[in-house]
C-alpha cells in the first residue's frame, strides 16, 4: 500500500507549520493539513509518521526554504549520491570503486533495501541499531550507504573510499574535517587501510569506548540533524564530527568511515589535503 502515497505540493502564501513539529503528536491535524498541502493518501491505515514525512515535505516545499530540510535533503531521489540499484530500488550511495582505483575484482550485496527508508519513511524515527542483524548491517538493510555492506562483503574497507570521488561530491570541506576531529587521518589508520580485520578490531574499540545509550537511541532523524547543521556552516564542530561517527557504530561499523578517511585525505600545515595532494598517494594503494 505504501506504493500508492504519492506528494504534489500545492503552493500556499502562509502554510501552518504546527503539523510538522513532531511525528508523535496526534496526527489529525496532520491528515487535515497533507490534504491541504496535496498528499494523497491511497490507504486509510496509513501510519501517522508516513503522513508526518509527507506532509512535512509538502510544506517546506511550499513555504520555499532556502535551507533544505533534513528529512527531504537525505531522501531526495534527485540527489547526486542516490541511484537506482539492481533491485531497482533507490539507493544512497551504493556505487562501485572507480575502475582506476581497482586492480582486483569486486561484487555488490543484491540482497538490501529490505527496510529502505525510500520505501519505508517511518524508519527515519526508529533506532538505527535496530535493523543491525547477524549476517547484515543497518547499511544493507536501510540501502543507505551501502557501499559499506559491499565493503563487509568484499572484505575490503577500501571499496567506499574507491567509489566516492570527493571532488564531485558535496563533502570536499566538510569530510576533511570530520575525519580530522575523529583522529582518523593518522599514520596509524593508514597502515590499516589494506588490513581488513586489523581496521575492524580498530573500529569495534572506538565504537565501544563511545556512548552506547547514544548509539543505541540514535535515529537517522537524530543523525541528519547534526550532519546538515554542520555542513551548512562549512565544517563540523568536533562534537558534531564526534556524533555522525556515533552514527556509523549505529549503522553496524566505523571501519568504511576510518578506511575513507586515510585513503583521501591528509593534513597539511594549516589545511587539508584530497588525494594527489598527498605524499605518496596512490589511487590503488591510497
């Protein structure tokens, strides 16, 4: 039934916004605003989040923000880091490494989206830890970030770092600095780019000396809040940076976040460097 919800956004001069607080309210107003604001509701059992997410689109669009919203930013099926997969389900950064970058071969996880948050918007309000499981990750299972599960499958930490070109993305100012605030850009984490259970026991330790309440609350609401807050300005704050690597141990492993890091980028005098900048890199070897 979820196939049948569909969103056209009428223009409104001054929409009430009240609906959009918060998916726990009672959602009656929500349902007397997503028609005003023109989501169509093809089921009367739609759950109330659903409407939520929609209605909250639907009003953003029409009221024109400037900035864009969490919730449409990261589930916009425009956005340059979203394709179709095999499946033919969006995907958020499912990509494979760059064949200049490879000198081995490498194969995709066929089996994710089964919670996708394109399909599934009222997973954005849930744990992320939750939909962790023994044989897969919240990576696989939300089809976000899944270059990750394909790392995991590949046994190559390397394979997300290959697939994203920084330089054609919208993290150049921002991932330098995360990665920075996180110590991931140091000799050490370098030397385990290419030792596949070496940079996961690294990652099972960071994740484990971190907040755990946190991580096992955090929600992908919760992550994309501090993510585009910091973005926006330009760069993390090192709290911020401290709480997108808390959502990588939600989502099952920091290892594809540390390998991305010591492979593009380094730290220069008073800046940071991206790939060839760097002494030595090698877009195979990193």
């Amino acid at each position: 039934w979820l196939k049948t919800l569909r969103l056209k956004a009428f223009g409104a001069e001054d929409p009430l916004p009240f609906c959009i607080e918060t998916p726990s309210m009672s959602c009656r107003s929500c349902r007397y605003y997503a028609f005003l604001f023109g989501v169509v509701l093809g089921h009367r059992a739609v759950s109330d989040p659903i409407i939520f997410l929609q209605t909250d689109l639907a009003v953003r669009r029409a009221k024109g923000e400037k900035l864009v919203s969490t919730v449409s930013r990261a589930l916009d099926p425009s956005d340059i880091e979203t394709a179709m997969d095999m499946n033919g389900r969006l995907c958020h950064l499912c990509g494979m490494p760059l064949p200049e970058r490879s000198d081995r071969s490498y194969v995709q996880r066929s089996d994710c989206g089964n919670q996708s948050l394109y399909e599934h918007p009222e997973n954005w309000y849930k744990p992320i830890f939750q939909f962790n499981r023994e044989d897969s990750s919240a990576y696989c299972e939300l089809n976000y970030q899944k270059m990750c599960a394909d790392a995991i499958f590949n046994r190559d930490w390397l394979f997300q770092a290959k697939a994203v070109d920084i330089r054609k993305s919208y993290g150049t100012s921002y991932d330098p600095s995360y990665c920075h605030h996180n110590g991931w850009l140091s000799p050490e984490l370098r030397a385990l780019q290419h030792d596949f259970d070496g940079l996961k026991l690294k990652a099972d330790e960071f994740c484990s000396s971190q907040d755990q309440q946190k991580i096992l609350s955090m929600t992908m609401k919760d992550a994309n809040e501090t993510y585009w807050r910091g973005y926006y300005r330009g760069r993390p704050s090192p709290e911020e940076a401290r709480e997108t690597a808390l959502w990588t141990c939600a989502m099952g492993t920091a290892a594809c976040d540390m390998a991305y890091c010591a492979y593009s980028f380094c730290e220069l005098n008073r800046s940071f460097g991206i790939y060839n900048d760097c002494n030595g890199w090698d877009p195979i070897k990193g």
